[in-house]
C-alpha cells in the first residue's frame, strides 16, 4: 500500500516536550532549582555590571583621568588617577614582556622537544603548581629575593639590601602569574597542529627549531594572542603583588634622575591598589573615587574579555565554537 | 608528550638544533629552579617561626591580633618570646571560609552546569556563557569593593539585629564584614571555574546513555542524575580542587570584607556565628604587609605563607589525581 | 548448495525473472538434521496473536523533509514485525516514533495516530508509554553501572514506594533475575552481577541491553538493527531469543539483513523513501512479492 502523489496535510502537529508536570515531586523541586540556579548567575552578573555601571558614572569626572592624585583633608574632592592607570600600564607591560617570550619558549620546549624526559615531567608539574599559589605567597616570595643587596638596581638601596619595591619589582613577580596562562595556552594549540604539519617539515631536512620557529608558531599565533591577553587580564587584576611589592605611594615616585628608568625603578601605585587604598578597608576611605577607578578597572578588563573570547572564537573552526567552555579560557583567577 | 619523530639532520642541522634545545630547556630549567627556589625560601624564612612555636604554631592560645601587634611594637608579652604565636583563629577562618564556599558553590555549580547542559532552552544558554566568563573575569578587588560598600552595610542594616549586637558586644563587634558575607562572595568567584567545567563535562557525556536511559521511560531529571553525574563526577571532583585552590589563596577580597579581626567565630554561637568577623590566612597576610621588614613578623607572616603555599601544593597534587579518570571519557578540563 | 546456509534470497538482477528459492529448504539426505531443525524451529507460526499497537496514516517529517509517508501498519503480540528497506526509507524513523523518541529532536513533526491497546499514545505520559514499549538500539549501551544496577534501572527509576528508595529490595533482584533469564544471560553473570556491564563481551552487553528493557515487563520490544554490530553467534543467539520473545512481547526489528529478516520475522513491512510500498507475511512477501520493487530489493539490484 504505497501513496501516491503526497498532498500531505499541512497541519502536522509538533509533538509536545517532556512535561515536567508529570514528574514526582524531588524531581520537580530539582528541575525548579535549576532554573533557578540558571537565572541567578545571569542576575548576579547583571546586577554587578548595572551597580558598577550607576556609581562609576556617577562618580566618574573626565578631570579624574588626567589629575595625579593629590593628599588632602578632602579626599573625595582632590586629585584623580591618572598615575595608577599609568602604573597599570606600566606594570603590565614588564609582566607581559617578560612573560610572553619566556612562556612561548617553555611550551615550545615541552611541545616539541621536551628531553630528557625526566626535566620535562619536572617543568610541567612546576609550571601546574604555579598556576596554583596563591599571588599573595608569590608577592611575599618576591620580596624576599628582590630585597637583596645585590638587586638594588632594580629598586633602591634600603637600611638592609634594597628596598625591593618598585615597578621592575612587581612587573618581574606579575610576570610569574601570567606564566603559566600563555605555556597552557601556547601548548594547548600546538597540540592542536596536526602532526602531519611537523612530518612534512622534518622530510624537507627542516631543524626542530626552524620548523618550530618558521611553521608551527606562527600556526599558533591566535593561541600565543588569547594566552598573552589572558595573561595581561590576569596581571591588570591582581592586588595582592601591587601592594606588597609596589610600595603605596600614592603619586608615581621615579627614583634617580634617569627619566624612564627612575620611574621603573621607583614606587608607585596601580588601579587596583588605588581601589583598595580608597574603600574603607585602606587608608584613603574616599569611596567616590573608589568606584570611578573601579569602573574604569571594569571595563578595562571587560573590554580584554571580550578581545580573548573574540580572539579564540576566530582561531577555532566553526564547528569548535558550539563547545560550552573552552577550559583553561577563563579569564580571572586573580587574587 | 608527544612521540617525537626520529630526525635525520645533517651536522650543521643537529648543532642548530642542540643549541636551541639547550637555550629552551635552559630557560625551562630556570623557571623550574625559581619555582623550587621560592618553596625553599619560604620556607627557610618561615622556620624560626615555627621551631619557636612548634606544632602549638597551629593551635589556639590567646588574640592572634595582640600576638601581631606585640610583634609590630617589639614588646613581648610576659612568659613570652616575641614569636610567640597561636594561628589557630586564622586557620580556622581559613578553613570555615572555603569549606563553605566551596561546598555551596559544588551544590550552586552543579545545579548551574546541568541547566546549561539540559535544561536551558537555546537562548538562555547563549546568554549564561559571557555570564560565566564575565563573573571569572571581574577582578577580586572589585568584589572587595561591591562586598564592603553595598553587601555588608545591606547585611548590617537587615540581618545584624541590634539584640544580636548586643549579645556578643563585649568580644566582638558585629558590623557586616562578617563570615557570611565573605562565603557568599567567595562563591560567586568561584563559580565560574566549576561550572564551565563541570557542563563540558556533563556534555561530553555519551549521548547513546541518554537516549537508552529515556528509551527506558526513566525523565530527564532522573538521567541526568544516575548516568549523567555518575560519569561526569571525575571532572566535578577536579573542579572542586580547583576551586578550593582559588578559595585559599584569595587574599584581597577576604580582607577586605571578612572583617578584620583575628577572631575565631564560634558556631555554638547559633545563627550569630555567621555573621561574626574572621580573616583568613592569605588576608592576614596581606593586611600585616607592612610588617615584612620587622624580624619577627616577617618570620610570623613566611609561617602563614608557607602553609598556604604547602596547601596549594596539596591540592595541586590531588587536582592531577583527579583528573586522571577524566582521560577514560576524553574529556579536557 | 551448501546445507548451513539459508536458501539464497539475493541474486544479481538478470533480465529473465529472478528464482527466488522456496520456503522452506530441502532437507538434504546426508546432511545435518540440525540446521533443518533451527530454521523450522525459526518459521514455526505462533499459535495466536493480538494486536498491541497501531499505526494509523502516520507520517513524520524533521524541519521541512517528509522521512515517512502514510504508513498503515499492526504490531502484534506473538510475532515479530520486521521493518527492511535501503538506507533512508525511514524504517528507524518510524520505529523511534513507536516510543515517541523522535521527540528527542527538535523540529520533529508527525501527522496520523498510533494506538497502545486502543489509546494514542501522544495522549500517555511520554516515560510511562517507553516503558510500556522498550527500546534496544544498534550499539549496545549498557550503562557505566554494575549488571545489576543497569537491569534494575528503569524499575528502580519508577516512583518508589513510600520510604526511602532502595536499589536492592527482594522485589528488584527476582524482576531482574527473570529479565536476565527471559534474555538468556542470567546462567552467564549469575556469579557475579556486581561486576561493571562495560567488562561484558558485545554480544552478552547487547543481550544485557535486552534484559534491561525487559525488565519493566513492556508490551512492545522495538529492536533497531540490534545485532549489526555483533559477530555471528551472537547474532544468532539474540535471534533465537527473538523467536523465543515474541509470545510474551510484541516485536518490531529494523534490519537492513535480508537474511536475518527471513530467519526471523513473521510479518514484513517493506518501505522505500518513507513509503510503505508492501507489508505481509514473510513467506508472501520474500517468495511471492506483490511489487517490482519489493522484488528488485529482495534479489539485490538495489540496497
């Protein structure tokens, strides 16, 4: 019994989902508090954005970005913060540049060569650990080793060594945090690279290096990009290192005559310590100013958000981009 | 690692090649030799410390705060050196804050990552993905500042009564910074990090288990709850170090909002246990900054450090052993 | 002619009319008795039937393609319904909507009416309906569970009884102690039924996915080509265990194995681009096809 021609009728009907109204009870209460979990994240990262957003423009004058920050009975009125957005900068520009190149190199290394076996088992296990302490015990670490007589070059001299405070000071221990971001991210994309990549290149009488350095980096490059901005994400904001290793100097204090070179070798105050110093639990408690910087703070990191997601969506093929979460893709973890 | 191809390279290849392999596994080795350099420094500076205290280092004995202070000012307690120290309020604040936030967050997180996998329809899931990355992207600083400016007066104003001020007055005051309001931001932090993982993992879930399970009449909560879990526990178990590793070293956040006094909130206060001050380790640290170069506080705040640093060590390791399983399903978290 | 094997049905499609062997096979003299004996065995009719379930004008389409036509079909008890047909003729579509698991995917639409004993089965509670017809599919899937665990599952699933759910009551262990028998895997793993179900060979985890969905005591089994992944004595365990089912349960199987369909199907609906192009008894249909395409599909000039 076949059909002939099929004028089949329009109307077919959808079937209907599975009703949870037919569930028992716990099952019920389960499913309820999921959606309730679900629209509670997009609640509270709603309501942090649309807080922020309220008091930073509220509080935020144009006069702020381009004033120093000036000590007075007045808090709330005087001074702006445009010597912590330098220190920003600043800070994290030597974290970047140190460790852009030195975590290329490591992935490199594990990927490609990673001999004797026994280092490299070494190397990744350290590079995990570091992924895992905690800034503020990195930050008292630093300290130690940059308080040292013979490393006053980077700071100033101080009663007992050197001072070990200054911007080379925490730019070299920032560094360390955004390590272990740009070696997973690097290695993970060279992972990624079909071996027939390095077979071909091998047959033409290629070196491990010239291949590495002339094929597969450049193969990699939006990872190598996403890992850095996550490393810089990471170094713009984290606390803890600035104030324990930036002094807390309100205005950027160069040390010596030398004009780039005094100012990274002096003291100094980044957006995130000038947020701490200015809530109640620092010294300032001109909260007004608290929320600008923090705003401005906000959309700095929102915006290299935006640039990683952008960044790895376009390095990865379409079919790639249905993943949920790209693990390790998280910006944040800042302490 | 990768297997690696076996080369044929001629005489001057080979040179280039060892040279790069040794400048790369150079670099390699000084990083790995910084990273030992700081265990052991730490914990070199942290020793007289503990030799002084011994194990009592970790037990309760007195106010951590006037312990710190007598340290500061360089006048001992009688009976006492001035390394005397009992840690036990900071551990115990330590410990209370991320057991609580990461055991809501677990309950939070995976509730969160089955919506997402399940239950969300298309366009809820599109949105809660920047959610998430927005959430693990704000800095800690500004959590501090949300916590101390808007949470914690809200907390002080609505939930502190003045009858529970009252009663715990004469040791404590009760102000909104406060355990509470700690563990809840805490939470909110690591949220992120568990729930992207615990959903990739939940969709890497074989989907012939689900069918056959609903082929089998059993609903979709019920799958997701014997199949689903069952195999994705390993990635959860691993998000759960994770997080515990966040929870442990955040230091800005904490000091700014769990309250600043060394005090170990006592649950057999009842209800107002939750609402009286702690401060975590790494807060601790962070708030005694100053004292880094005053002998026998730096020697004090190496101690803290080092145990942090050997906590995170541990849970390093038991997040490597995690994940292990995770391997049998393919699965990358 | 080689006496193990069943009568060819496949023959290169010549111009004359193909010979399509006859029904039963010709004992041969000095031959086994055996392999005469299990493929009457495999055709021996059922004694009676009742209609469990019916198709009714159905067609389903997913977004905007038709995948089956108006199709009219009965499941009984106490046979097996075999669905063959090419690849695309929407035999597995049809037999996914049997327990409503083209429901699974989205822009799934469907005009007609299937009954369970009289009712449509769009108006039955979608889980208590799939456990009233089971499903086994093509890969076996048992769960990451001990044996037990998987064929207790969808019973323990149930809504308990008042009092605290308990995976191993007596009333548990003796319906999945029947189920494994009613498979004919219990004298296998009754040692140890706590072992994991992924340690099982392809054919016992196929036959535990059969135990699995009998456990609920269904009134349909539907099997979706449930032996193309195995080797050939488990296949020809499970088809003897078919034969032995289809009393107690009424059987629908997709397979695209002309043989298997002979050896054991009772009723063969024949389908081609979603439409059903014929449906009758196995002996009507394999040796006296109404339809030319029946009969080019049966002797191989297409599939």
């Amino acid at each position: 019994m076949a059909a002939g021609s099929s004028m089949l009728p329009a109307a077919a009907m959808r079937p209907p989902r599975e009703r949870s109204s037919s569930w028992p009870l716990v099952d019920r209460l389960c499913y309820g508090l999921c959606w309730a979990t679900g629209i509670g994240l997009c609640l509270i990262a709603t309501a942090i954005v649309i807080f922020m957003l309220v008091k930073g423009i509220a509080y935020l004058r144009p006069s702020l970005f381009v004033s120093s920050p000036a000590p007075s009975l007045h808090q709330s009125q005087s001074g702006g913060f445009s010597d912590p957005i330098i220190g920003t900068l600043i800070v994290t520009a030597i974290g970047t540049v140190i460790a852009a190149p030195l975590g290329v190199a490591i992935a490199t290394w594990l990927s490609e060569f990673a001999r004797p076996a026994w280092l490299a088992r070494a190397v990744e296990s350290a590079i995990e650990m570091l992924a895992g302490v905690p800034s503020i015990v990195l930050a008292i670490f630093g300290l130690l080793i940059l308080s040292q007589g013979f490393l006053s070059f980077l700071s100033q001299g101080a009663a007992q060594g050197s001072l070990g405070e200054s911007f080379f000071d925490a730019g070299i221990v920032m560094s360390l945090l955004a390590l272990p971001l740009v070696v997973g991210s690097t290695r993970e994309a060279l992972g990624q690279l079909p071996d027939r990549l390095r077979e071909a290149s091998y047959a033409l009488g290629k070196t491990r290096s010239t291949t590495s350095r002339h094929v597969l980096l450049p193969a990699v490059r939006p990872g190598i990009a996403s890992g850095i901005v996550l490393g810089m994400g990471r170094i713009i904001g984290d606390t803890a290192i600035v104030t324990i290793l930036l002094g807390s100097t309100l205005k950027n204090e160069p040390v010596g005559h030398v004009p780039l070179l005094g100012t990274l070798r002096g003291t100094g105050s980044t957006l995130t310590s000038y947020v701490y110093n200015n809530s109640p639990a620092g010294e300032g408690n001109a909260h007004e100013k608290a929320y600008a910087a923090a705003f401005v703070l906000l959309m700095i990191v929102l915006a290299l958000n935006a640039t990683v997601t952008h960044l790895v969506n376009r390095g990865q093929a379409p079919r790639e981009r249905r993943r949920l979460f790209l693990p390790g893709r998280l910006m944040g973890g800042s302490r | 690692m990768r297997r690696m191809p076996v080369l044929q390279r001629g005489r001057a290849g080979a040179a280039t090649d060892r040279r790069a392999e040794l400048t790369l596994g150079l670099l390699a080795g000084v990083v790995l030799v910084l990273i030992a350099a700081m265990v052991v420094t730490v914990l070199v500076k942290a020793w007289p410390s503990f030799s002084y205290n011994g194990l009592s280092w970790f037990g309760s004995g007195g106010d951590v705060d006037t312990q710190l202070r007598v340290m500061r000012e360089s006048t001992p307690l009688p009976g006492h050196g001035l390394l005397y120290f009992r840690a036990w309020p900071l551990i115990w604040g330590t410990l209370l804050t991320t057991i609580i936030a990461v055991g809501l967050g677990l309950v939070v997180s995976t509730f969160a990552a089955i919506f997402i996998t399940e239950f969300a329809p298309g366009w809820l899931r599109r949105t809660l993905d920047p959610v998430i990355r927005l959430l693990a992207a704000v800095p800690s600083v500004i959590y501090g500042l949300i916590g101390i400016l808007a949470l914690a007066p809200w907390i002080n104003e609505h939930l502190i009564s003045n009858s529970r001020k009252q009663s715990v007055i004469y040791v404590v005051q009760l102000n909104g910074t406060d355990l509470a309001t700690a563990t809840l931001i805490l939470m909110v932090m690591i949220l992120p990090i568990m729930v992207a993982i615990s959903a990739n993992a939940l969709a890497a879930v074989p989907a012939s288990w689900r069918e056959g399970s609903a082929a089998l009449g059993v609903n979709r909560w019920r799958t997701i709850w014997r199949v689903s879990l069952r195999t994705a526990w390993p990635a959860i178990a691993a998000a759960t170090v994770l997080a515990t590793a966040r929870a442990l070293g955040e230091a800005v956040m904490l000091a700014m909002v769990s309250g600043s006094r060394g005090f170990a909130a006592n649950p057999l206060d009842g209800l107002t246990f939750l609402f009286e001050p702690v401060r975590p380790l790494a807060a601790s640290i962070l708030q005694e900054s100053e004292g880094l170069t005053i002998g026998p506080l730096a020697h004090t705040i190496y101690a803290m450090g080092a145990v942090l640093l050997v906590s995170a060590t541990m849970l390093s390791l038991a997040g490597w052993a995690a994940k292990q399983p995770l391997k049998r399903y393919g699965i990358r978290a | 002619m080689d006496p193990l094997m069943p009568p060819p049905i496949r023959r290169i499609a010549l111009d004359v009319e193909p010979h399509v062997a006859p029904a039963r096979p010709t004992p041969i003299a000095n031959g086994s008795a055996a392999p005469v004996a299990a493929h009457a065995k495999l055709r021996r009719p059922a004694a009676q039937t009742t209609e469990r379930m019916h198709i009714d004008s159905v067609s389903l389409a997913y977004g905007e393609n038709w995948v089956v036509r108006d199709v009219t079909l009965p499941v009984r008890q106490g046979e097996v319904l075999a669905l063959i047909g090419a690849s695309g003729s929407g035999k597995t579509t049809l037999l996914r909507s049997l327990n409503r698991l083209t429901e699974i995917t989205a822009g799934a639409a469907r005009t007609g009416r299937i009954t369970l004993d009289g009712r449509d089965i769009y108006e039955l509670e979608v889980n208590d309906l799939r456990r009233r017809v089971s499903m086994v599919f093509q890969q076996p899937n048992p769960f990451p569970m001990s044996i037990y665990d998987n064929v207790a599952y969808a019973l323990a699933e149930q809504a308990p009884p008042r009092g605290r759910r308990r995976r191993r009551t007596p009333e548990l262990e003796q319906a999945a102690e029947t189920a494994l028998r009613r498979a004919g895997l219990f004298d296998e793993v009754a040692g140890d039924l706590s072992r994991s179900a992924l340690r099982l060979s392809g054919g016992q985890q196929q036959r535990l996915c059969i135990a699995r969905a009998l456990a609920a005591s269904p009134e349909v089994l539907l099997l979706d080509e449930p032996c193309s992944a195995l080797d050939p004595i488990s296949t020809a365990t499970i088809e003897e265990l078919i034969v032995d089912l289809r009393e107690s349960v009424a059987i629908v199987i997709v397979t695209h194995n002309l043989q298997q369909a002979f050896r054991v199907a009772d009723h063969v609906a024949f389908m081609h681009l979603g439409e059903l192009v014929e449906y009758g008894s196995s002996e009507q249909v394999f040796n006296h096809p109404d339809r030319q395409r029946t009969r080019d599909y049966i002797s191989g000039a297409f599939g």
